[in-house]
C-alpha cells in the first residue's frame, strides 16, 4: 500500500493531476462517476486529481482487518493515498506507515449534500480514523460542504447557497416579496 503507482497498479476510474510535487497535490475523493465527470471538468488538472468512490464503502470501525483489506475500494484509497496503514498489530507487514509516502497536500472528501452522501463521507472518515489516523490529526483530510439549494433572488447579482432546509426557509423569509427560484 506504499510505493509509487504505476501501470501494474493503476487504479479503476482514477484520474491524477500532472504535478509530481506532493506540497501543491489535492485528492478529491468524490461519489460516484457521475460526480467524477463534473469535477473533472471543474477541476486544474495540474495539481487536482479525482478517485470516485462506488457505493457506500465497509463501515471500518468494528470490521476485522482481514475483511477490510478485501475491499476493493479501501485498498484502492490505500494505494492512491501511498503512506501505507497504521495499524496496531503484530504482522509486520501492516506496520509500515510513512508519512512521508503521502502523494497529496490535501484529501478532500467531496460527497452529495443527501443522506447517502453523509453516510459516505462518515464511511470515508472512519476508514481514515482506523487506518491512518495521522492524517486526520495533521490536518490533510478535508470535506467539501456543498449547499442543498442554489437561489436566485430578483435584484440580487449572486445567488444564495442553503446548505439546510431551515437556511432555505431563512432566505425565502427574508425575501418573500421578490421572485425567488431555487434548486
């Protein structure tokens, strides 16, 4: 799970940036292919790379390390990351965190503002707790707060961002008497 990524190890769907320099480096971890080809063409290609996430991952609190190591989509996270896991056991060959392996200044977790998408970033940041909590504690591991509801208020240049159903029903008060159109 350390090492450089090469042919041999490519991982399904993932999109690197062209910077070699893990100082400037983003991963955006994103839900789903559908986001993948939107933030790919948001995105600087030169230094923000993409890994989608299929589906909800293993919930990694409780599960046995043989099982999470298994799963397809942690390990390719693992690879992607490239600082290894650090985990209290007695196999050496789990215990080889380097944190100077870490390809990317910043993880960010970028997930629907739904249920689902919650439910995956917890997944996403329990993975990360249990496996390389080093990363959390540093202060590499980021999440994307994207807003529920985009409105535009006549009179207004920009548009308001709701990222609650109570901050929507805040905005349409305050701007009851003019045209609002939200999504």
């Amino acid at each position: 799970l350390t090492g450089t990524i090469d042919i041999a190890n490519r991982v399904e769907k993932f999109v690197n940036c062209r910077s070699k320099d893990p100082n400037v480096r983003e991963l955006y971890i994103v839900e789903g292919d559908s986001a993948l080809g939107s933030c790919k063409q948001g995105r600087d290609s030169y230094f923000q790379a993409i890994m989608p996430v299929r589906g909800k991952i293993l919930n990694c609190l409780k599960a046995e390390y043989d099982k999470i190591f298994k799963n397809d989509i942690i390990v390719d996270l693992l690879k992607i990351l490239g600082c290894g896991v650090e985990i209290k056991t007695k196999s050496k060959e789990l215990q080889n965190f380097d944190i100077n392996n870490l390809r990317w200044n910043k993880i960010i977790i970028c997930t629907d503002a739904d249920v689902d998408g919650f439910q995956i970033r917890t997944l996403i940041l329990t993975m990360l707790y249990r496996l390389t909590p080093t990363l959390i504690e540093k202060g590499f591991v980021y999440i994307a707060e994207s807003p529920l509801y985009e409105i535009t208020v006549q009179g207004l240049e920009n548009p308001l961002f709701a990222y609650t159903d109570k901050d929507k029903d805040d905005i349409v008060e305050k701007y009851k008497n003019k045209k609002l159109c939200y999504c």
